[in-house]
C-alpha cells in the first residue's frame, strides 16, 4: 500500500461479541490519514444468503472507531451508506480517521479498492430518553404471531433456517399494516461481562424489523426484496441480556422504489433503549453471493 507502514497489535480483536467470530486483524497500516486493518467477516452472518446482513454492515464501524477512541465513552450514534453488498467468509479491509469533530469518527469498510459502507461513528455518551411514542406503543401490543418464509432464510436475525449457531431467528411479526413488533430475550453469550447487549447486534435486530415493516409494498410492486442503502442508529441506554425485549417497526414511505422506515429497541414497560432510521431500495432481484 502506497505512503503505508506496518505496525503489530497484541492479536486479531473481536468485533462485537466474539461468539459471532468477526475480527479485526493483528495488525495496522497507516495509508493516506487512514489507519487500516484487515476485517475478518466469518460465514453465518447472512441477511440475502453470502452477503452480511446489513445492520452487521453498518455497525462495524462501532469497534472501528472504539479501536482507536482513547477516552471509551458509550456510543452515541452511527449513520453508515452501504454502496455494496459485504460478502462473508473473507477477508477485507476496515479504515478508520477521526474527523474534525471531537468524539467522531470515519470509518470505510472496503474490498481492496471498492469502498462497501462509509459510516460516521459518534463517541459521545448516550443521548437522553428518545421521543418515539408511535415505536414505544407498539412494544405493548399483544405479540402478533411471526412468519416464516421469506427470501432470506439464512439471515442470522429473522431467518428461520439460519447457519450460526447464535442466530437470533426474529421472525417477521405483524401488528396491522406498516407496523412490526417481535419479542426478543438476548442470550448471556452475545452480551458483555455487564450483562450488556452489545451495540453491533443491536444494529442488526433493527435493521430487518424496518424493511418488513414495508413488505406489503414490496410483495405490491412484484420486488423480491429491498436492500439496506442508508441506516442511522442512535443509542440512549444499555440494553440488558436475558430481559424482555421487542424490536419494532414502523414504515414512514415509500417513493418509488425508497422505502424509509424507523425502528427501535424497547421494553414492555416503553423503556427506549435505541432506535433506528432507514432507508431500503427495493429490488427485483435479490444480489448474488458477491465474487
């Protein structure tokens, strides 16, 4: 690489819980204002079958920016453009830069010279309580019964057949048109030793409640899918394991084939613990495992 020098770490870090088995790799190069490692994305982690699943996608860049953060203050957002699928079961790049703002970050998660998602990660501290209560009323309806097939069997958050062996398989749950509301209790094993859900998976469970909050609209318009463009998530509390929890959705619009929706992480008793922003395209073809 080009203006690089090469520096080693103390080992390949994990990225999110180390039960999902992405890592960053055991060593550095600085190239251009970037630091630069290699990121190890594991099989198992499918949204589309062989293509990361798309909260994964985006919040990479959450240990990417921590990696190199020097005060370790909780997360208070990430905001990330997918450009290209992220395919699994290679190795790829993660580059990250501080901006000219304290506490955020640039992170770009590339295959040599194709950059995949460009995120903005901030390192603030958590923001105070969210003001959603069309999210938070949809925590309290009665537990609507969840579906099963879909095109993305394999996803690891609402596939029904998934290949990791920690796959959440949140199955697509509706209560009324537009609006989506699933339980979920996180395991022991995808938390930290705070008894804390850490936030990568909390940007996975987030991301497919708001494209199936549109599914009437893609089954409509004769789509396959629609794949992951533009996602914000913002946290304002740690999520505990091994609670009750839901993931809601609610879809805001669809114009042509962008379909935004919002979702959030929240308890029966409308504790909001994150919500999420995104924008989906719909498709008339899902991708194939990326070369």
């Amino acid at each position: 690489m080009n203006g690089s020098r090469l520096t080693p770490v103390d080992a390949p870090v994990p990225v999110g819980p180390a039960a999902l088995g992405l890592r960053l790799g055991a060593q550095t190069a600085v190239v251009d204002g970037w630091l630069v490692r290699d990121l190890e994305v594991p099989d198992g982690l499918d949204g589309p079958d062989g293509i990361l699943q798309g909260g994964f996608a985006a919040g990479v860049a959450i240990d990417a920016a921590r990696a190199v953060d020097r005060f370790d203050a909780p997360l208070t957002s990430v905001d990330a453009r997918l450009f290209a699928p992220t395919p699994l079961g290679r190795t790829l790049q993660v580059a990250v830069r501080p901006t000219t703002t304290t506490a955020r970050y640039e992170v770009e998660t590339r295959d040599g010279e194709q950059v995949l998602v460009a995120a903005t990660v901030e390192l603030a501290g958590q923001d105070p309580a969210a003001r959603v209560y069309d999210l938070v009323e949809l925590a309290t309806v009665p537990i609507p019964p969840g579906r099963a097939d879909s095109p993305f069997p394999h996803c690891f958050v609402c596939g029904a057949d998934p290949r990791h062996p920690h796959a959440q398989k949140l199955l697509p749950a509706w209560a009324g048109e537009g609006r989506i509301s699933i339980p979920w209790v996180c395991d022991d094993e995808l938390g930290n030793e705070r008894g804390v859900i850490d936030p990568l998976l909390v940007s996975a469970v987030l991301d497919c409640p708001t494209v199936w909050s549109a599914w009437h609209e893609v089954e409509a318009n004769g789509w396959e899918g629609a794949l992951l463009a533009h996602y914000h998530l913002r946290a304002f509390r740690d999520a505990p394991v091994m609670e009750p929890l839901r993931t809601v959705a609610r879809l805001d619009d669809v114009d042509g084939r962008k379909v935004r929706a919002r979702g959030a992480l929240v308890d029966e008793e409308g504790v909001v613990y994150a919500v999420s922003s995104a924008l989906h395209i719909g498709v008339e073809k899902l991708p194939t495992t990326p070369a």
